[in-house]
C-alpha cells in the first residue's frame, strides 16, 4: 500500500518549495498564532478542497470538513460536539467574520441521504452516517415526493443545496453565532461548488436562490 509513502513525497516536495517560498509566513503565523477571519465548513470529500476552490494560503481559513458539510442544530449537553466546538472557536475566540457553509455537486453523504441506503444500518456498516444524515430527512423526505411528481426535478442538486440551507439555519440557532450576525460582525454565507463545471454558486439571502460567480472582476 504505497499511498502514505506518496504523502511522504508529497511532504518532502512541500518542504523544498511551498514551504520555503512562504517561509516569512509560516514563521509569523508560527509566532503570532493565527487569526483567519473566514471559517469554512465543507464536506471531506477529497474532491473539493476549500483552500484550492478558494485559492487561499496558509492561515487565511479555518477549516472544519464533515460528511455532507452539515452543521447539527445547538444542543446544550454532555455531548462531544465537533462541529460546535469547532464553530464556538471560530466565533467567540477567533472572531471570523465569516462562515461559509460550502457544499458541493455529487456529494455522496446527501446520495446516501436520498437512496436511504443506511437509513437502518448498524454502527459500522452505515449506522453513524445515517444518524448523522438524520438532519436532514424532513427535506430528503421532502424532495423525494417532489420528484416523484416531477421528472425536471434533480432530487440530489436539491437537497445539496437545501443542506446548504439548513445547515446555515442550524447556525443561527447557536446564540452566539445569532448576536454576533446581529451585531454585524459575523455573515454566513452559502455556496456550492462543482467540480465538473469548475461553476461555484453563491447564496443571495435576499432571493434564496444560487448564483454562479461571474468570472470577470
Ligand atoms: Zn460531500
């Protein structure tokens, strides 16, 4: 199995170039700490990685991947809460500015999700998946009957990008994530990126819609 030998490589390639090209860098985020001022929550699939969509360097974002890039509602319990933990930091410590839930096109945890294909599974053959997926069932659920009625609707595109929605509307239910937006100091944002077209849509808050980001700047 030579795959971690290739990340070896990969290591060493990133030392004799990236590394020393962005040296200044790393030695002050080394010293300084680092205080990204975006948080991007997406999905851990290998295909859509934020900070090459994003074209970012080191210390820009603070990352937290996840199947289907979903944020679970605020649940106040004893409970080891990954995302939470994750988005309190953000929040209240390093104080983003941003927080981009980024989904994207062909995701397998919302195929799994519509195809219902660990919806009764034992923990280690889907279980964990499916109760993660549970979130968002009511829309699955939802979607489904819709394009059962109507053959033009893309069950999947659809629930990627209602995921997108509702997990943005579970982050309004974490307090201090709904009085930092209030006070203007914090905006979510949704988007989704495909990676056959290259296209990445952004949600207008306004219209609810996604819009594909023109190229032209
Ligand atoms: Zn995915």
């Amino acid at each position: 199995m030579p795959e971690f030998k290739a990340l070896l490589d990969g290591y060493r390639r990133f030392r004799t170039t990236g590394y020393i090209e962005q040296r200044q860098r790393y030695d002050a985020l080394a010293n300084k700490g680092q205080s990204p001022k975006i948080m991007v929550i997406a999905c851990s699939d290998s295909r859509v990685d934020p900070t090459r969509v994003f074209d970012t360097e080191p210390g820009q974002m603070f990352v937290l991947r996840n199947v289907a890039n979903l944020v679970p509602p605020y649940v106040e319990d004893e409970g080891m809460h990954g995302v939470s933990s994750a988005v309190e930091y953000a929040v209240t410590q390093l104080q983003v500015h941003h927080i981009v839930v980024l989904g994207h096109a062909r995701c397998g945890g919302i195929g799994a999700s519509l195809s219902g294909q660990f919806d009764d599974a034992d923990h280690g053959k889907g279980g964990f998946i499916s109760a993660w997926m549970r979130m968002i069932a009511p829309a699955r659920d939802r979607i489904r009957k819709a394009a059962e009625i109507s053959a033009d609707i893309d069950a999947a595109a659809a629930l990627e990008l209602e995921a997108i929605r509702i997990s943005i509307e579970n982050l309004h239910s974490f307090p201090f994530v709904a009085e930092a937006e209030a006070r203007g100091e914090l905006h979510i944002q949704g988007a989704l990126f495909d990676i056959a077209d290259g296209i990445l849509r952004v949600l207008d808050r306004e219209s609810g819609r996604f819009e594909a980001v023109p190229l032209d700047w």
